[in-house]
C-alpha cells in the first residue's frame, strides 16, 4: 500500500521549527488518536458533549469553566464576541449589522498586535471588535493600558507567544489587576504555553490555548475561564462560532489528551541540552558555522540549537542556505525569525536523534557544495 507521501505525491519533513500550524503543528500519542477514531464511530447531542467535556476539563484543570474550539484563533474571536454580546441574543444573531451602542473596544499592548500566521487584529475584528493598541512597539506598561480604557472599553487582551513584544511589557498579572480595578475582563492568548492554569491563577478571566500545540492533541482550542466568560463563549456556537465548529472527534480526542498532557513527564530543558549536544559538536565542525544552545524567548523550559552562518565565508546568505534545505529529498524546516541575521533556531522536541543526524549531514552538504 503506497504512503500518504506517495500516494498524494507529497514531500517528507523534517520538523525542526517547532509545533507550528504551516507543519501541521504535533502528531498525538496513539491514545488520543485512539479516542479520535472512537469519537467518529459515534453519535451524541453535541451540546450535551460540548457541556460535559467541558465541566470534565474544568474538574480536571481546577477552574471554573471549560469549553472545546476549532483551534486557538476561534477562541480570540468567539472570547471577543462573548464579551460583546454576553446574554443579547439579538446581538448574537446580528454581531456585525446591529447598531446597538454596546462597548466594543478590545485593548492590547501595541507590541502584543502581532502576526502569528493571521493578524490578532482580524481575530478581534472577526469577534466584533475594535482594536486599540497601548503604549509603543516596544514598551507598554499598566498606566499606559489604564489611559485607553473608556466608557467604550469591552475588555484587555494579552498576548503571550514569543512573537509579541517581550521587553518592558507589562506581566500578566499587571493587566489582570488593571482590569479588576476597571471592573472589565482580561483575555489571555496562551496559545503555546505548557501550563494550563498559571494565567487564569494570576487573574485572567478567559484563557485560550492550542490544543495541537502543547497539548499534542488534535486540531482544536481550548477555552477556560470564569464560568459566566465561558458560557457566553459557549453560546457563539450559535452565533460565529458556527463558522470554527469543533466535530465531535476533536473534543474527545483533546479532552483526552489535556489528561495525558497533566499526567505525562515531560522532557526539561536540561535533557534537551543533552539530547542536542553531539548535533551541534557536530555542526561545530562545518567551516562556516558555528552553533550554541540557547532558550526559549518568551520564557518557557525549552532549549534550543541557535545556529550562525559567515554568510560572508559560506558564499551565500542564509535565506538561499534554508531554501536548499527545504528543496532536498527531506524537506528540513527551522525557526527563521533571525534569518536576516544569519540565524535560525533548531526546536528538537519534535526530532529524533537520527533526523538530528540527516540535518548536520544536509547542513554540511548544502554549505560545503559551493565555495
């Protein structure tokens, strides 16, 4: 029997990016996969099942409130459209026609308006929203949040991902004690973040994660929160939630998978260095390039092989080194936001020692074929 590879005449890769949505972000143990495949051989009342794996995560998760979406993007909007049209349910029908004078406005730090794939903006514009940013590309603190909040003000939302803004921002929990005091809620995006309870113990109100990411689950999101958040999220389902719904598979197979995610031993930071050491004594030996560990940008336990290019010694710049590496028999992808700078990052969590092996020998091959 031909391999999906073959049969559909697609390429191999090698995932050294990290869980990223344009490589299909993770690949799920066999349990979950398992409780994927079971939850499509069934039937059930979908708001039944929306209700009780949720109320199952909450239990599981300590919080007050749970619910399943289509991925991580849904969740900022259908967060955003909750708080706009809580109980309304002409609003819920209407959210982009009505002319009701409801507040709309969504506050986020101006280096928290990024482009994770798809802009932040369009996610609030899509909840019906409207954006105003705080503060400056590169700093934004508390009072700088407090002087854009108006009569017209919805809520704060937050961004944590390393493609934000990290330096003098403020935390988490600053903008958790800015938005009690305005009595408005916080809405944290944590998409990629490993611990699903640390924001909304800080104070956020509605905390969106990715259930592929972290996780390892299915294509899906994951929504908790305060219980009154989290029901007038539910209620989107109804409204443009209709266009993100989440198939009866998905929630199964990431409410599984939240369970595995709180119960499994997870590789540190430390045995990553180790795992990566020989890759980059390896990569150390290859004329023009030179490689070190370094850490995860936005703070998590995440080690990562940073590797240099003397674009000026290779005879070319990393851009054409990266599009030669995607183009082999193995597509090989990395972390290319330092790119212009010469350096990308090697996410491992995803490789193994024998794919770390085919990139150092690749690397050789693509920068030693010309000088």
């Amino acid at each position: 029997m031909a391999s999906l590879y073959e049969k559909y005449q697609l390429r191999q890769v090698i995932n050294a990016a990290g869980r990223m949505t344009a490589l299909g972000v993770s690949t799920p143990a066999e349990p979950v996969i398992a409780q994927v495949t079971a939850g499509l051989k069934h039937y059930f009342e979908m708001d039944d099942l929306v209700d009780k794996t949720g109320n199952y995560i909450a239990q599981l998760l300590g919080v007050e409130s749970a619910v399943v979406v289509s991925c991580a993007s849904a969740g900022i909007a259908q967060s955003v459209a909750a708080i706009i049209t809580k109980d309304d349910n002409d609003l819920l029908l209407n959210l982009h026609c009505s002319d009701k004078s409801v507040p709309r406005e969504i506050i986020l730090p101006k280096g928290h308006n990024v482009n994770f794939g798809a802009p932040v903006a369009t996610m609030i514009t899509l909840g019906g929203g409207k954006v105003i940013e705080a503060g400056f590309a590169n700093e934004c603190s508390a009072a700088q949040i407090a002087d854009k909040i108006t009569p017209q003000t919805a809520a704060i939302l937050y961004i944590k991902s390393h493609h934000a803004v990290q330096k003098s921002m403020l935390t988490v929990a600053d903008a958790a004690d800015i938005a009690q005091t305005h009595n408005l809620p916080l809405i944290v995006d944590a998409a990629a973040e490993e611990d699903l309870t640390l924001y909304y113990r800080q104070g956020a109100d509605l905390v969106i994660y990715s259930g592929a990411k972290a996780i390892e689950g299915p294509t899906s999101g994951l929504v908790i929160g305060k219980q009154t958040y989290v029901e007038w999220v539910k209620r989107q389902r109804h409204g443009i939630g209709r266009a993100m719904k989440m198939g009866k598979e998905g929630i199964l197979g990431l409410t599984l998978a939240i369970e595995n995610h709180l119960n499994q031993t997870k590789e540190t930071g430390a045995e990553m260095v180790t795992r990566m050491t020989p890759f980059i004594e390896k990569l150390n030996r290859i004329t023009g390039v030179s490689a070190k560990v370094v850490w995860d940008s936005a703070g998590r336990d995440i080690a990562r092989t940073e590797i240099t290019f003397n674009e000026q010694r290779i005879g070319r710049n990393t851009f054409e080194i990266l599009a030669q590496l995607r183009q082999g028999n193995i597509a090989i992808y990395f972390r290319e936001y330092k790119a212009n700078e010469g350096r990308i990052e090697v996410d491992i969590r995803s490789v193994t020692p024998m794919q770390l092996s085919t990139i150092a020998m690749e690397i050789r091959r693509v920068v030693m074929g010309r000088k």
